[in-house]
C-alpha cells in the first residue's frame, strides 16, 4: 500500500472512528451511563469481533492491517496528552487532616489487590489457560493485582456530577480517595513492567537505576527549569503550551526508551509542571492539551476495541470472568463500605462510597492496554478484563440510584478536598471542561484528573 493511500485510509478510519464513538458515547449517556461505555463499545463493535463478522470484507477495507501502527500511535499520543493532565492535577495536599479519605484510600487501594493476587494464586491454572500459557510469576501476580485496585477518576468525576452527588460528602470522599488510588497504582505498575522482562538480575537492576536516574533528573533540573520560564513576568501561553507539549512528549519518549509506557514519562511531565501560587494547575495552559487529547482519544478507545477478540474465548473463559467481576466488586464495594464507617459515615454513605470507587472504566483501559503491549497479559484474558471493566463501571450508575438519598443533592461538607478547592468538572473523551467564571490570571477551571 502507498503513502497516499495509508493516508486516505487512515483519515477515512479516523471520521468514522470519531462519529461511531461520540454518536455511542451520546447514547449511552441517554441511557444514565457515563460516555466512556458508549465509547469502548464503539471500539469493539468497529472490531473484528462484530464488524469482522459482516460478509464482504468490510472490517479489512476499512482498517487494513497497514494502518494498525499509525492508528496506534494516534492513541499513544492521546494517552500522553490526557496523562499529562492527570499528573498535573495530581494533589496528594487532600489527604492532610480528612482521616476518612486516609482509611478510604488505603483499604480501596489494599483489599483489592490483595483479592487480584488471591484468585491468582487459587486458580493459577485458569489464569494460564486464559493466559495463552504465559507463566504466572510476580510480576503477572503483581499486575493482576493492580488491575482490580484501579478506579477511574474521570469516569467517577462524571457519574458524580450527573446523579447530583457533586458537593456532598459521598462524592467528595470518593473523588479524593479514587484520586490517591490513582497515584498509588502508577508507581506500582511501573515496577511491575520494569520487573517483568524476564532478564538477568544485573540488567534489571541497570534499568531501575536508569528510572530513578530519570526521575531525578525532572525532578531536580526540568522542573526548576520550566518554573523559571513559566514564572517569567508577561509571558503569554502561546509560548507555554509548546514548551509543555515538549515537555510531556520527551518525558514520554524517555520512559518508552527504558522499557517502560509512554504514559509513565507524561504523568511525571504532568506532575512536576508549575501550577499557581494557590496550587491549582494553570486552566489556560491545560486545556489545549485536553481538547487535543479529547480529540484522538476515540482512536484508542477503537484501538482498545480492537483488540477484544470476542469469538477466541472459550467456555471455560466464563467462570474465570464471574470470578474476576466478584472479585473486583467485593475488593471495592466492601473496602469503601467498611473503611468509610470506620470513619463514622452513616451505612448509607459508606455503601454508596464503596459502589463509587468500583467505577474503572478510561483508567482501567490504559492499564490494560499497557500490560497487553507488555505482554503481561494475552488476547483472551485482556478481553476478560475488558468485560470486567464495562460491567463495573455500567453498574455504578443503576445502583447509585438505589442508594441515593434526595438529600444527597445537597451541598455538604467538603471533605476530601483542598481548602478553597472545588469540584473538577469531568473531562471524559472530546467534551472539553468548562470554565466556572472569571479566575485570577493566569489560571482557569482545574481540570479532572484521571
């Protein structure tokens, strides 16, 4: 296939892509779902699982295999955007003094990946299996672990500002607790792939020096760096943005050339980028990021959906995804319930706290979509996860609505989050945040974290 008709491919794949999931992720917001369930639907159904099936080629006419790297790049690069986001959002400052969102946190973070270890360990043949054979070592344990712990925060952003939960103490707890899971699970998925290429001692211990090495150096030099120049008096951000954007691209390049993820290098761009003098990030810096990242990141929702091959599992493949779904309610629904009336909420709250941090969805995606590059995990039981990830987060909404009390939609105290904070408004997929009124310059609405 020729350059010219690569790109004719590539831009015929991208207007559909892009209709199929805002026209999905619409109706799925209809039906009281977050648009992120529309949207990895649209993904698998634009696969080979459902599309693959309708006779006349079609899924090859439309997605030859000669664009699969150029579309996967595009998703690699909406993954850095909205990572960079994340990082730069990212505020641990929550947890000083709210002693519910501490115990909330740690038992959502703890419990979970200890129940992803256990099922491990029990059904270590069932996992093989789904597994295409790959050997169940620490690393595989260690990664199943994570993929239960994750909850999405863009996703929970979402559901808790359409069922009204916005302001109260439920919403408040689970958005500040999701967002320490968030930043605990990273760091441990980063041993997990840096642990897990099967090499000599030796090399292992060269490449964690290397990641520490890295770490340091945006830490120590960059960041100092990039405050003298976005601290620079009159500098408009038509000049910030390209510097970010640098920024997030090379630190992402750097951890893919040490064997990691791209989204490792752009969550730490994100991390250590300036914010204002109250701490929130620069709104007016971050947004042309996040249109952008809203932009592409359909393609790897597609791309995601893609890679779900339905029609290669097996009958026995069923009992291993009941035993992850419990397995992933339980760890989440239960921890957030008991550890939140530890922390004298009313049973009703708890409960409803626990059913919030069950939400995955986008988060989850990126982590699977990590270990299947990796080859942490294999097609099958990477559509099992997948599976997993849809139901709990289609749940979350049904069963919000059971336990929500009418005056939930009231405001109530505000624990969880910064003095002086608000609410972040989601941005999940192209629909952009919006602004709250005037901000001192420079500056703008906080964006939602991931």
């Amino acid at each position: 296939m020729s350059s010219d008709s690569v790109i004719t491919h590539v831009v015929a794949a991208l207007a559909v892509v892009v209709a199929a999931s805002h026209a999905l992720g619409a109706l799925a917001r209809r039906l009281g779902q977050p648009p992120v369930v529309g949207q990895l639907f649209a993904g698998i159904a634009l696969g080979p699982s459902l599309l693959g099936l309708v006779p006349g080629g079609v899924y090859e006419t439309l997605f030859p295999s000669e664009i699969q790297p150029v579309l996967t790049a595009l998703a690699q690069v909406a993954l850095v955007f909205f990572l960079f986001a994340v990082g730069y959002e990212l505020d641990l400052g929550m947890l000083r003094g709210q002693r519910s969102v501490t115990t909330v946190s740690l038992s959502g973070f703890v419990v979970p990946m200890l129940l992803g270890a256990g099922i491990v360990l029990l059904l270590p043949g069932s996992f093989a299996a789904a597994n295409g054979g790959r050997p169940i070592d620490p690393a595989f344990v260690l990664y199943m672990a994570i993929a239960l712990s994750i909850t999405a925060v863009p996703v929970l952003a979402s559901i808790i500002k359409d069922q009204g939960l916005a302001g109260t103490r439920p919403g408040t707890v689970a958005m500040a607790s999701a967002g320490v899971i968030d930043a605990l699970s990273w760091p441990v998925l980063a041993v997990v792939l840096v642990g897990g290429a099967h090499g000599p001692a030796r090399e292992w211990g060269v490449g964690a020096a290397l990641l520490v090495l890295y770490v340091l150096v945006m830490l120590f030099a960059v960041r100092p760096l990039m405050v003298r120049w976005i601290g620079r008096p009159g500098t408009p951000v038509s000049r910030q943005v390209p510097v970010a954007v640098t920024v997030a691209l090379a630190s992402a390049w750097a951890t893919s050339a040490l064997g990691l993820h791209v989204i490792f290098g752009a969550l730490l761009a994100g991390v250590i980028m300036p914010r204002r003098p109250d701490g929130s990030p620069d709104g007016r810096l971050l947004r042309p990021l996040q249109d952008t990242g809203g932009l592409l990141l359909p393609v790897f929702f597609a791309v995601s959906g893609m890679a779900v091959a339905l029609d290669g599992l097996h009958a026995s493949d069923l009992l291993l995804l009941a035993v992850i779904i419990a397995a992933a309610v339980v760890g989440k629904v239960a921890s957030g319930t008991l550890a939140a009336r530890a922390g004298r909420l009313p049973w009703r709250e708890s409960l409803l706290i626990g059913v919030l941090l069950n939400t995955r969805g986008l988060t989850e995606l990126i982590v699977l979509d990590v270990g299947l590059q990796a080859g942490v995990i294999g097609p099958r039981l990477y559509a099992l996860l997948v599976v997993m990830a849809l139901v709990t987060t289609a749940a979350a909404g049904p069963l919000i609505r059971l336990l929500r009390h009418p005056s939930d939609a009231l405001p109530a105290p505000r624990e969880g989050h910064r003095a002086g904070g608000s609410t972040p408004e989601i941005w999940s997929g192209p629909e952009p945040v919006q602004d709250q009124g005037p901000l001192p310059s420079p500056g703008g609405e906080p964006a939602p974290r991931a």
